[in-house]
C-alpha cells in the first residue's frame, strides 16, 4: 500500500511540475517584457494597449476573407456590441486579406488596387490623438499609410503584428508593434 501511495504521489508532483512548466512557457508566449506595444510616426511613439479584430464572415471574389484590426491606447473604450468609440488616445486600423477564415500567420503586404489577393492589405488608418465626445466627434483627421508589410504571427492566445516600411500620406515613415490578447468581433452581430 505504501508503494502505491509513494507511486501517485511522485506521479501528482511530476504533472504538477509539468503543469507548471507549460503554463510558464504559455504565459510567456504573450508577455515578452522587452517588446512595447507601440505605434510609430516619424520620431513620435504612441503606445497601445489593446486589440480587436473584426470578422465580417464575408468571401471576396477571390475566395478570401476580410478582416480588420483595430489597435487603440489606453485612454480609448470600444463598444464591441456596436462599435462604438469613446475616450481620447491613439487608434490604428487595418484591413487584411486572409486566405482562411480565420486570420493566418503571415507577411501581408499592402496592395494598392486592393485586388483582395490573400496576405494583402489594403490602406491602414491611424489617428495618433483621437478626441470623441458627444457633439464634436473626432477632432483630428484620421491619416492613411501605404507600402510595406505587416507580419501576422498567431499566438496560443493572441496575435503578434508588426508593421514595417509604411508610409502615410504626409510621407512619414510608420511603424508599430502589438503583442498580446485580441478579442475577437464578429462585425455582422456587433453592426446589426
């Protein structure tokens, strides 16, 4: 008796170590302490902190599927039921092309004629100081950037993105970097 009590016990303390490796490794996955979720114009730096990407559930000719990230700061709050934005801070948004219907890991590259090729993108948006209230709206004109890639990396639990060699319509250079959770929002039930 005593030999099988020894038995599951060492059993119990080597799937607790094995849990507790796995679960370390996963948090990690999402947490890299040296990356910063920012979003970059020129010399100014703009950090974010939150993700969701929208699923229109819908097919383009080519048989692949829209997707659009939203990468808001801190002092922004988006309403996934209708989309609704409030708050004041930095907002970035971009259309993907995947050839799955779901986002896939990849570089996507921005496609001018938006041909709704898979790993394209089509025109990212950003507003680096979004103001919402109730009678103005916003008070800075949202900024197009064109060219380069955004590398797509799925997480157990998250995406990673980053986007290189853009530039936006005043010709400033664009970059950026987000790393952690993305909720996800099927646009059809949040527009309706």
């Amino acid at each position: 008796m005593q030999k099988i009590i020894k038995v599951f016990f060492w059993a119990f303390i080597l799937s607790t170590i094995v849990v507790a490796c796995d679960k370390e490794e996963y948090e990690s996955d999402l947490s890299d302490g040296d990356v910063l979720n920012f979003f970059q114009t020129g010399n100014d730096k703009y950090s974010l902190s939150q993700a969701f990407l929208l699923e229109s559930g819908q097919e383009t000719a080519d048989s692949t599927c829209l997707f659009a990230l939203l990468l808001a700061s801190e002092g922004l709050s988006i309403e996934t039921s209708n989309l609704d934005v409030t708050g004041s801070g930095t907002l970035v948004m971009v259309v993907f092309f995947s050839p799955e219907p779901f986002l896939t890991s990849g570089e996507y590259l921005y496609d001018e004629m938006s041909s709704y090729a898979a790993y394209t993108y089509f025109n990212g948006i950003y507003s680096p100081e979004l103001h919402f209230d109730s009678e103005t709206g916003t008070s800075v004109e949202p900024r197009m950037f064109y060219s380069g890639k955004i590398t797509v990396n799925k997480l157990r639990n998250g995406y990673e993105f980053t986007i290189t060699n853009a530039v936006d319509d005043h010709a400033m250079p664009i970059s950026g970097h987000y790393k952690g959770f993305v909720k996800s929002v099927n646009m059809l039930g949040a527009i309706r």
